[in-house]
C-alpha cells in the first residue's frame, strides 16, 4: 500500500517496518521482474467522490478494534459487489476514503470473513501508516515555492479530496503528529448539509486545532448548523474562515460572532445577498480581531455603505479590504476606512458602480500611509490625476496599482503613476488613453522595480515595449494582447534579451508573435513558466513551439488556440510530440483550432 502511495505523492519508499519483509518480487517467465502485486495510484484505490448507499462514516478510524470491524463487516462486503453502473465500486464517505487497510482489501478483491484477520493484517499496517504520515508531511512541493510553509499540506496534496483526506486522518500517526493547521476545501466539499457536519467532526476528530477552514463551491450545504459545529469545535481557536460560491443565509451568519480568534473573513462570489450582508453588519462589531476582510462578488446590494462602515468603525486595525463588485457603496463609506483604518495596506474597489471619486481615494491617500494595494479597476470611477496625487505622494510603499477597464479615467494620470517609485505591478489595460509610448516609458524609468505589467489593449509600439525592456530587468509578468499591428517581433526580442528573468508572457492576438520572437524567448528566458500566444492564425510556427519546449524546463502552460492559416495548421505533430518528450511540469496544454 505504501507502494501505491509513494506513486500518487511521486515519493519512493524502500523499506519496509521492522519484524516485516517486503513482498517478495516474482520473475515472469520473460525475465523480467515484477511486484507480487499489480502497481496502482491512490485515485486507483479510490474512485472520485460519489454519493455513497449508506452511510458508513459513524465511528470509523484509520485503525479500529475487532469489535467494531466485525460490527461492519457486511457493510465493507456490500461495497465491494455495490456497482455504479460502470463497474467500478461506488466510493466510501470521508472516513472510508482514508480507513487506510480496508482499501487495500478492497484493492485486491478480499474481504476477511473475521474481524481478527483483518485485525492481523491492521497490526502490520501500522508502521505503514507512520511512514505514510511522514511522506504526507513532507509533501510535493514545487519547485518555485520559496520554502515549505509550517502546517500547510503541498498544493497537489490539497488538490486532490482523497490525498487531502488522508493527511487528515494520518495525523495521528508517524514521528511529528497534529502538524497540519490550515484545512483545503478539498476536505470539506460535500453540498449535503448532514453529510458535511460529519465531514466536520471527522476533522475534528484528527485536527483539534485547525487555524484554517476552507469551503468551496458547497451550495447551500454551509447551514447555521454547520457554523454552530465550527464555533463550538473551534471558536477559539479558528483565525481564517473562507466561504466562497456556498450561499449563506441570514441565520448562517448569525453564529459567525463566536468565532472570537477569526483575524481573516473572506465571503465570496455569491455566498452574502442582501439579507445575509445585512446580518453581517450586526456580527461586524463581535468579531474584534480581524486584520483582513474579503467580501467581494457577491449579490447585488448584499455590501452597502453600512457594512463597509462597520467594519471600519469597530476595527480600526483592518489592513485589507476587498470590496470587488460591491455595487451601491459610495465616498463616505470609503472615506470612513480611511478615518478609521490607519494601517490599511490593501484596498480593492474594482467593479463599483461610479459612485467612488477622487473625494474618497484622496481621503485614502492622506490618511493611510501604509498602502501598499490599490485596485480602481471597471469602476465607471471619476477618479483623476487629482485623487491619485495623494496616493502617490503620500503612500510611498505602494507596490501595486490597477486602474484598467476605466473609461473616463484621463491620459494625465499617467504622470501621477510615474511618481509611484516602488511599484511593482502596474495594470493598465483597456484604458483608452490613446498613444502611451513616452508615458509608459516614463514610467519604466522611474518604477525600475516593475515585476508585473499589463498593457493589453493600449496603443502602444515597439518604443514603449523597448522602453520597459531597457529600464525593468526583474520584469517576469507581461500582457501584451490585442495591441494592434504598432508593436512588432522587434519589441518582443527586445523583452526576451534584457529580462531573462520572464515567467509569463501573454500575447494573444498580438502582431509581435512571429516564429522569431517566440524562438528569442525560449532561449532567452528559462524561467518562463506560463506562454498564451493564442489567436495568432499563421504567426506559431513548429520553430518557436520548439524553441520554448527545448530551453523552458519550468513550462507549466502553453496555449497556442486558432494559430492554423487558412485551414492549414501551422503547429504540427512534430512540435507537440517535442513537448510531449521535453515539457515535463506541463499542466495545460491548449491547442484548439491550431
């Protein structure tokens, strides 16, 4: 078992626990030697999630005593002549995905007729399950993470619901034990409101302290009930709760006041509407902890003034606000953030209806010296130079600032966004600014920290391209898309030479992608990770896929869409069967209509 586990973590064991022998390997009659048993993967052992007949979940652990296993013994025999139509098992409930031997019977096709066989065969397995403990521990983690963050389990265990689970249930096990604090929504993902409160004591039951619980795409299942279970479980202890596409309603966030330890709330993409945003202000006052508060994209008129004031009133220590879609919200409320919240470093007031102006950002500018993050993006604003001067003199560790998508934000601005001396992320997109050569060259100089620009949709040329190659060399972000026929390969050779240290190029629909250029950028820039030239018909070549598959060993998306010329494909065989050999982090790979 720990075999199929080492497959699916990409982990190698070659021991096995003292007073056990390894299965003996047995030569076929062509020579070759094989394992007694046939290797499988985790996802092999288990089928994804499906909706279990029965409920199997009450009182199962990774290792139980032959009292109960007997007790069950008619319920692990059903699930195994149980099909789902298709031949495969149906798949066990939380506990069952991660009661560690019973899959191995179940793997193999053998279910002990005793509890004491099956007793036999746990007390072997539990070395198994130390060393499984340590391999979970340890994680996959890749190779851009700058380091192993404490109580956090690898991103490609927290992707998956049965390697998650399993880290969970493994935390009672192996040398450093109750390590994990911070709980992916793959754990807790069920859209049954009862079948999640098991899920819920489940984790409890292996993670008594978690500071971390994420729910994702639950639907109505996040009940008061389920609030209630966290904040008796949990309440003092809970410091970020994440609830996103999980409508909660008003009697859900009623319990919410309980969880005294909570210094992150992020209520997102249509969880909060009208009612619930409303009893969210009521619990704004009993949550006196919060540092960080994310309630954006939700219903229509679910964050209003009142909400955003009460947030600022009673947590004078608030350092992010994320108020992305909150349709209604005006100056005052923003202006009340900055008369209370001094410390504010990251402000996002994307997608408001116009209602926010130059009054408010000014007030924000004065008033908030430590921002950091200010995001104006599609406001329909009326936010000028004249707001911006503030920020820019005033907040002089802004790093990030993204005013696309405005339509009656003015060309003079861009001089006050040359002032911002620390920026590291500037976006500009779809700004209509008419030619912005000599201003983003401007900016280039001045910002020379610039790691992350967005210049889709501008006017721009080859001038402004190569003003940003010369003067930001820790350039690693670059959206060029849909900028028209002004900027050419000479512009994107000019990138490619001067800032090898470029992770992600976006140049959809752009005349600058040319064999040439794609090929200067693979040889140029072995640290590019993410690659969109899509919707280039006849300008992706089998020369620059090429290119970018032999000298980009971090490629991690490649998307080439609509390249073909006239119904003739232009990317051939040959330069994916290359990508095939060489990309080996790959994990997206779009080639529609090429």
């Amino acid at each position: 078992f720990l075999y199929f586990i080492g497959v699916h973590l990409r982990h190698d064991f070659s021991f096995a626990p003292r007073g056990m022998e390894t299965p003996r390997d047995q030569q076929s009659p062509d020579g070759a030697v094989r394992s007694a048993h046939s290797p499988r993967t985790l996802e092999a052992l288990v089928p994804p999630t499906r909706h279990t007949p029965g409920d199997m979940s009450q009182g199962t652990t990774v290792f139980d005593d032959e009292a109960s296993l007997l007790g069950r013994r008619e319920d692990l025999g059903a699930l195994n002549t149980t099909s789902d139509g298709a031949g495969l098992p149906c798949a066990p409930t939380f506990s069952r995905t991660v009661d560690v031997l019973e899959l191995v019977c179940e793997a193999v096709g053998v279910v002990p007729d005793d509890g004491a066989t099956l007793m036999a065969l746990r007390r072997c397995s539990k070395a198994w399950a130390d060393a499984v403990s340590s391999a979970v521990r340890r994680g996959d983690w890749p190779d851009d993470a700058a380091e192993r963050v404490a109580g956090v389990m690898a991103p490609e265990l927290a992707r998956s619901a049965v390697a998650a689970r399993l880290c969970v249930v493994t935390q009672q096990h192996g040398a450093v034990r109750h390590w994990l604090r911070e709980v992916p929504a793959a754990v807790l993902r069920s859209t049954n409101a009862d079948r999640l409160l098991r899920d819920l004591r489940t984790l409890f039951d292996h993670v008594p302290r978690p500071t971390t619980l994420d729910f994702d795409n639950n639907g109505a299942a996040v009940t008061n009930e389920v609030i209630d279970a966290i904040a008796c479980a949990v309440g003092t202890s809970l410091q970020v709760l994440n609830v996103a596409w999980s409508p909660l309603s008003a009697a859900a966030v009623a319990p919410l006041a309980e969880l005294v330890a909570l210094t992150h709330l992020s209520l997102t993409d249509h969880t909060l509407d009208a009612a619930s945003g409303a009893a969210l202000t009521a619990v704004a006052a009993g949550l006196p902890r919060l540092v960080r508060v994310d309630v954006g994209r939700n219903e229509l008129h679910a964050v209003t003034d009142e909400l955003v004031s009460a947030f600022a009133v009673h947590h004078p220590q608030l350092e992010y606000l994320n108020l992305t879609g909150a349709f209604g919200i005006t100056d005052e409320c923003i202006s009340d953030v900055a008369t209370h919240c001094k410390g504010l470093q990251f402000l996002d007031i994307s997608g408001t209806d116009g209602d926010i102006g130059d009054v408010s950002i000014g007030d924000i500018g004065m008033s908030c010296p430590q921002l950091q993050h200010l995001r104006f993006s599609a406001t329909a604003s009326a936010v000028t130079a004249v707001g911006l001067e503030h920020v820019a003199t005033n907040c002089p560790l802004l790093r990030t600032l993204d005013i696309s998508n405005n339509s009656r934000t003015t060309a003079d601005i861009l001089d006050v966004v040359a002032e911002c001396s620390s920026l590291t992320a500037l976006n500009l997109q779809c700004t209509n600014f008419g030619p912005i050569d000599g201003p983003i060259t401007a900016i280039a100089k001045r910002c020379p920290q610039l790691q992350r620009i967005v210049i889709g949709s501008c006017d721009v040329s080859d001038v402004g391209v190569i003003g940003i190659a010369d003067h930001c060399r820790q350039l690693r972000h670059l959206f060029v898309s849909n900028t028209g026929p002004k900027l050419t390969s000479a512009g994107l050779i000019a990138i490619a030479e001067r800032c090898p240290a470029l992770q992600r190029l976006d140049a959809r629909n752009c005349d600058a992608v040319t064999a040439s250029s794609i090929s200067a950028i693979g040889r140029h820039c072995p640290q590019l990770r993410e690659l969109d030239v899509s919707e280039n018909p006849g300008r992706v070549t089998d020369e620059g896929v090429i290119c970018v598959t032999r000298h980009c060993p971090h490629i991690r998306m490649l998307r080439i869409e609509g390249t073909s010329w006239r119904d003739k494909p232009t990317v051939t065989d040959a330069a994916i069967t290359e990508v095939a050999n060489f990309s080996r982090k790959l994990e997206e790979l779009s080639v529609r209509f090429t």
